[in-house]
C-alpha cells in the first residue's frame, strides 16, 4: 500500500511593482475609511451652502460672476477643513504613540506617509467637485448665454491638495492634539491675510487663490461677457499651487529615517523645483496688468486671440426704436425695452433719434494706487444709421443684487433726457423752447421726475448738463405741461414740421402750441 503524495502548488511569478501597487491601494482604502476629512465633509459642504452657493445665487446669472464668486468662496470653504484634517492626520503617527513601531515597517516613512496625504485631498476633492456641479448645473439652467469657466474652478481644486500638504506637514514636523485647530485658523489668516498687501494690479500676491482678478475691483457683471475669459491669472496660480504642493510633499521625505540616500536625494529635487516652479508663477503675477477689458494680462501667458470681442448675436426688442441687448442679458431685455418703449414711440423717426440703442461694454484703467477708472469709452450716436450706445448699471457693479427692474428705471433715468436731447439739441446753451419741448417729451413718456432732476453724474461715461432740466412752476414747466397734453398724433406732426426750426433755436416759447 502506497501513500498518496500531492505535489505543492506552484507560485505563480508576481511583478514587484504589481504587487507594491496592489498593496498601496489597500493602504490608501484604508486610509479612506478611517481618514478626519470624511467627518468634516458636512462642516466644508454646509460653508459652501451657507456663503459660496447662497452669494452665488444672488447674483445675476452670469457665467464670470458665479465662477468667480465659486473660486474665491470654495477656496475658504474647503481650504480650512483640509488643512485641520491633514494636520490632524499627519500628527496621528506621534499622538498615538506609535512612531516607533511604523518606522520599522517594511514600508519607507514617505511613502507611508502620502497614504493618508492622499485620503484627505481626495475626500476634499470629491466633495468640491460635487458643489462644482451644483452650483454650475443651477447656473447652466439660468444662464440664457455662455457656457462655464473652467479655470476658476480649477484654481479651487488646486488649493486642496496644497493646503492639504501644507496641513499635512505641520501636523507631522509640529504633532499635537492642538496642531490641527490652529492650522486651519492659520491657513484661514493666511488666505485673508495674503490680500492686505496687494496694491494695483502689478502684484505679485495675486497668487493667492481667492484673487480672481484686480483685487481693486469688485466682481464686474461685464468682465468676460464682451470679451473672453483670461486666464493668464489663473494659470499662474494653479502653477504657484502646484508648486507648492510638490515642495510639501518633499519636505516630509527630508529628515532622516524617512527613506533611503536615494529617496532623499528625489524629494530634496521635487522640494528644490517645487520652489522654483512656485517662485516663477509668483514672479509672473507681478507682472501682470489690468487690461481694458477687466482682467489681469500677463505678457508670458498671454494669448493674443483673447483681445478679440466674442461674436454673438444681440437680442432685440420689438419697440419703436428697437433696443439690444447682449444674450447673456436677455432676461433684462422685456422690462427694459417696456420701461422704455413709451419714451422710444416719442422719438422713433425724428431727426437726431437713433435707429438701434445697443448695450456696449466698459473700459478699465488703473490709476495709482489701488484705484481703477471705469468708462464706456462714449455712448453717443453716429453713423448713417445712427446707433445710441448704453451701458447697462448692472455692469458697474456686479456683485449688487439688482432686479431687472430696478436696473431699467436706472436705465431710463440715466438715458432717457440724454435721448431726448438728442432730439431736440438741448443742452447747456439750449433755448426755453427747446428746454421745454424736452421736458415735455419725457412728460408724455410718463418720466415726470427727470424734467426736473438730471441724471447722476455718478454713472461713468454720462454728461448731466446734456439733459433736459426744467424746474416747476416755470414758464417752460407750464409750456412743457400744455405740450405734452397734446394728442400724440398732433404733437407729432408739430415736431416733423418745426424740428429743425427747434433745434436751430429758432423757436420761442410763445410759438409752443
């Protein structure tokens, strides 16, 4: 009787570096289920919602608004948990009192040390990633024109794996159970902090990454809507972050026992050209420039089709004179074009009127200091057919919370009387007749309040003494008053057959019917 033997199994050949990745993955799911950030998750998403989304929402739905409002927000929401959970994770090691049984793991100290580097940027990372697709998804859904900018919200990705680092490499060089705290409030002052030294547009701590154009400049709702987006700013900081995060990450493989000459030599390298790589993109902000269109120029980043106005076919109203508007504010157009349309029926074939009225856009300049000119750059009429040029006062001031139509009362206050000079020729040297023919118009248009009051001198580009100003209880109060009564028609046919008398002075104010 035989015994029978059974062979062993062969081993199958497994590569060195299949087998290193498979562990490393595990290290790194590990690390996921058991990683501080996971537990700050609603702490970052809830900031996100409470002050990013909700400012956002606020705004006019315009794609350089929100995305700007999304970079400068997020990079606060989520930059200052990260940074208390790498801390708290890289310090875990020494509260824990087990350093010395870890280091004598197969394992080098670096590589065992990126694991839960890892895990935190990537609970940051999908989380922001998941309030990117909110917050544009919402905006794609308002938006009537232009599509997303994605520079901006890569500038915020970024700046989570370098504060992530930065959190990281306190906590495992500084390790305490108040390191983590007193990280993120560092990195809150440090973000906060960094913008107070910021003077004009040639500076080189625009790289911080809640900068998302002239810090002099609050968030302009006409800025890369007549123009495209620049992204030399954005560029650069993505560059100084990146930067950042790789001298980090070398820092902690420096000291020794934390791997091999070699290994050491590696991150002594990534250290030196993460600084390098850093200290050029702060040297290329400081040499950036305010352009004329709103947004930083940096001559080495600089594409010279950027200076190109984007093409787009305006949107129009059905009103006497018809107004234009550019698509990304059609939702402004109906009560604009309905606030305007009785003053517009006035005018609408008379010599001097305009055949179109088109939004147009703003022109900056920085002046010394931190102060910046915003201009039209002229808004009179001219041409064969004669164009009248606005700006809309939601493009002065962006970040304003303005109902539509809020901003067409401010339209026709401001545009209205310089229309109807237009028209009648009135203006500082105008006579009483033109100055109540003037007036009178904008009676009949039901603009009481602007015969007498003119425009504010506060809107760039608009000249006061260009507009009607007849103050009640005048004779040229009570002429404007028996004109406007008029029937249209009547009134109408006076000006075709006496306009040009008019606007040559020729007319008194007793000839007034």
């Amino acid at each position: 009787m035989t015994a029978a033997t059974t062979a062993p199994a062969v081993a199958r050949p497994r590569s060195a570096v299949a087998g290193a990745g498979v562990v490393t993955l595990r290290l790194l799911r590990l690390e996921l289920r058991h990683n501080a950030m996971a537990w700050l998750l609603p702490v970052a998403i809830g900031l996100f919602w409470l002050t990013t989304y909700s400012k956002d929402m606020a705004m006019p739905p315009l794609w350089n608004l929100r995305a700007a409002g999304l970079q400068s927000g997020a990079v606060l929401d989520f930059a200052i948990p990260v940074t208390g959970a790498a801390a708290w994770m890289g310090s875990r090691e020494a509260r824990r009192r087990v350093a010395d049984q870890v280091t004598i793991t197969a394992r080098a100290r670096w590589a065992r040390l990126l694991a839960p580097w890892a895990a935190t940027t990537i609970w940051a990372m999908v989380a922001y990633l998941g309030c990117v697709a909110v917050l544009y998804g919402v905006t794609a859904h308002q938006a009537s024109w232009g599509g997303p900018l994605w520079w901006p919200a890569g500038v915020a990705a970024a700046s989570l794996p370098a504060f992530s680092a930065l959190g990281f490499a306190v906590g495992t060089f500084l390790p305490s159970r108040f390191t983590a705290p007193l990280a993120a409030i560092a990195a809150f002052f440090i973000l906060a902090l960094s913008t107070e030294l910021i003077h004009g547009s040639q500076s080189y701590w625009q790289a911080s990454p809640i900068v998302t154009g002239p810090w002099d400049l609050s968030p302009q709702a006409g800025v890369a809507t007549f123009y495209p987006f620049l992204p030399d700013l954005s560029i650069a900081q993505v560059m100084f972050l990146a930067g950042l995060t790789v001298a980090l990450l070398g820092v902690l493989a420096l000291p020794a026992g934390s791997g091999g000459r070699t290994a050491r030599a590696v991150a002594a390298g990534l250290t030196g050209a993460g600084l390098l790589a850093a200290g050029t993109a702060a040297g290329l902000t400081g040499t950036g420039t305010l352009d004329a269109h709103g947004m930083i120029n940096i001559p080495a980043l600089h594409d010279a089709a950027s200076d190109q106005p984007l093409q787009f076919t305006p949107v129009c109203s059905g009103t006497a004179i018809p107004v234009c508007l550019n698509p990304a504010y059609a939702s402004y157009l109906p009560v604009t074009a309905n606030t305007l349309a009785p003053l517009l029926s006035q005018l609408a074939g008379l010599p001097g009127a305009p055949a179109q009225i088109v939004q147009m856009s703003t022109t900056y300049q920085q002046d010394a200091g931190n102060g910046v000119t915003v201009s039209t750059g002229g808004y009179r009429a001219s041409g064969a057919r004669p164009v009248f040029r606005i700006v809309l006062p939601d493009q002065f001031s962006g970040a304003a919370t303005m109902t539509p139509g809020q901003l067409a009362s401010q339209v026709v206050a401001a545009y209205g009387p310089l229309l109807v000079a237009r028209v009648t020729a009135d203006g500082p040297a105008a006579s009483q007749a033109q100055n109540a023919v003037a007036a009178a118009l904008l009676l009949a248009a039901g603009q009481r309040g602007l015969t007498t009051d003119q425009p504010s001198a506060g809107q760039p580009g608009l000249d006061p003494s260009q507009s009607p100003g007849v103050a009640a209880g005048t004779p040229e109060y009570a002429a404007a008053e028996r004109f406007a009564a008029l029937p249209e028609s009547a009134r109408r046919a006076w000006l075709l057959r006496h306009l040009s008398a008019l606007r040559a002075g020729q007319v008194t104010l007793a000839q007034l019917p």
